[in-house]
C-alpha cells in the first residue's frame, strides 16, 4: 500500500503518546547553509531538541515521498545533495514524479500540519521581497500559514526583505504576530528593526495558551513568533547595511529573480561578511529550535 506521505516511526510515536515534536525545515540546511556546516547544523538543531526531550521531525521530499522525520541517512542526503528547492506547489510534482527536494517554511509547515504537528523552528520566515511593487515576490510562507494551523518560531524575516510589507502581509492574512519578549520586531541577524508588534509573549506557555485559544475560536491560521537573537550575539549593524548594500547590488547585477533571490543573497551575504553572517544565522537559528522546543513541551502539556 502506498501512503502520501511516511512519517517516521519515532515521530509517529511520539505523536500518539501527545508528546513533544517540533518540525524542521530542509531549505535552511540544502540552500541557506553552506556545505559542510550545514550538515552539522542539521544533527545540532535536532540534538538541541532530543536534549530538551522533544522528538525533531526534520522534512523532506525524498524520491517523491514527503518525509516527516529523517533519519542519518536523510540528514545527509539533505546537506549533501543538490536538491531542488520545495515550496508547497512543488510538492505535487516531486511526488508525482519520484523527485527529491528540499522544504521551505511553507512546505514543510503544510506537511508538519497533515501530520499533527503543531510547532516549527526555522531561521527566518520568508517575506514580501524589496521591489514587489514590480516583480510580485512574496513568499508562499505568507500565505501557507494563512492556511495552516502551525506556529512557526522565527527571528522575524531576513532583512533583505521588505519587512514593513511583511508585516503588512501577515496582518491581511490574519496570523497572529507575537513577540517572544519583545514588541521590536527582529530582523534575522539583528535584535531590531524599525517595526513594533503589538503583542509581547513572555513565556512559551503563554504562546501555549494562544494556540489553545486559537484552536477553541476556530481559527486555522498559523501563529508566528518572531524570536530576537541575544544581544550578544547579533551581527554588528553598521557592518549589516554595508554587505547588504553591497549584496543587493550583486543581485541586480547579476539579474537574480524569483526563487534563487533568497538563496543567492544569503550566500553572497556569507562570502561577503567572510562568514560572521553564518555564525550569526546559526546562532539565531538554535535559538529559535530552543525556544521551539519549549513551546512544543508546553503545547504537550496543555494539550494532553
Ligand atoms: N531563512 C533562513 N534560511 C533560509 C530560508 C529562510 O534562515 O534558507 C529559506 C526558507 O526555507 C524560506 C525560504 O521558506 O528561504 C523563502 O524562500 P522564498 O523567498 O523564495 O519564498
Ligand atoms: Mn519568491
């Protein structure tokens, strides 16, 4: 018998049992991370979640078979391999024809949410793009979790993006933005932008109580909680707007669009810092898995 879609039988289990499982996307490892650290990134973001006792479900499309947790073997696969960039449409085509791809936020929250699972960790969420005016790029994230019944724990959007559109974007759609302590809006590789959210979450029982109460008001939208990197540990922001500025001018030049826009800017933007980018990115990114994982513990909790 075939199935649509396999979920892995430690990610079953622990489903069944109401415990913790927190998703993890496969674009950020494939095409925002460089080889080889990808791959450590990869085993590390799941580590940090089986040391808090919560199951990691990493995703991927597999020869045409999502996945909804990995094993070594396809944690490899996914940081080794030249994989195809796998948002929801291309879902349905990788399947149909024993494709392979890698997941973005909006892949992989449609398939956590088919297979019950309720939160997801990513780096940064895919946005309104700078210039949509004219090209009309916008992230599928947008509007998946317009959709799609998941909460989503990111370091606001990359601010490569048109964050104001953004943001913009997530209230027409009607998913709730929180902050994770904060009522700045984060900007990936800085604690700040220049916009306010109207909600502060102090605590990951808090973000419990607004799924539940999501869920009694019979709202299927995702929730996303935009997480702020450490102070600590940002990227110095004089040095930010500099490779920024120089990054955009790269992608013009070269005449980058629609889907490669993200993966080329993220990997021009690590040359270009000479790698203080990525130590940032992977920072915030673990960040986010930690405070994934105690969402998805209290979510355990509430929900049992
Ligand atoms: N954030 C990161 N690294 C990434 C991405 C986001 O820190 O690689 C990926 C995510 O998979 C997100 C995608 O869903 O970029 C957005 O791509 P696009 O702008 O083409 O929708
Ligand atoms: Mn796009």
């Amino acid at each position: 018998m075939s199935t649509p879609f396999l979920v892995s039988d430690e990610v079953a289990s622990a489903l069944a049992d109401r415990r913790p499982v927190v998703a993890l996307e496969s674009t950020i490892i494939s095409h925002g991370l460089p080889r080889p650290r990808n791959l450590d990134a990869a085993r590390e973001f799941e580590s940090i979640l089986r040391e808090q006792n919560v199951t990691p479900a990493t995703i991927a499309v597999l020869d045409g078979v999502p996945r909804i947790g990995l094993d070594d073997e396809g944690v490899r696969r996914i940081a080794e391999e030249d994989l195809a960039k796998a948002s929801v449409r291309d879902l349905p085509v990788l399947a149909g024809r024993d494709g392979s791809g890698a997941t973005t936020v909006a892949a992989t929250a449609h398939l956590a949410a088919l297979a019950g699972i309720r939160v997801f960790a990513t780096g940064g969420l895919g946005g309104v793009h700078r210039g949509a005016q004219d090209t009309f790029d916008e992230s599928a994230d947008l509007s998946t979790l317009a959709v799609t019944n998941i909460t989503v724990v990111s370091a606001g959007v990359k601010s490569v993006l048109d964050i104001g559109a953004t943001l913009e974007r997530l209230e027409t759609l009607s998913i709730p933005v929180v902050g994770f302590g904060t009522t700045t809006f984060p900007s990936f590789w800085l604690r700040e932008s220049s916009f306010t959210l109207d909600w502060a979450v102090e605590t990951p029982a808090a973000v419990a109580s607004i799924m539940k109460a999501q869920d009694e008001l019979g709202h299927g939208q995702g929730i996303v909680v935009a997480n702020p990197i450490p102070a600590d540990q940002q990227w110095d922001p004089a040095e930010h707007d500099r490779v920024l500025a120089q990054a955009f001018a790269a992608a013009e030049a070269e005449g980058v669009r629609g889907k490669a826009v993200t993966p080329f800017l993220l990997g021009y933007i690590v040359e270009a810092s000479g790698g203080r980018s990525l130590e940032v990115n992977l920072d915030l990114a673990r960040n986010n898995v930690r405070v994934a994982g105690l969402i998805a513990t209290e979510w355990a909790r509430l929900s049992a």
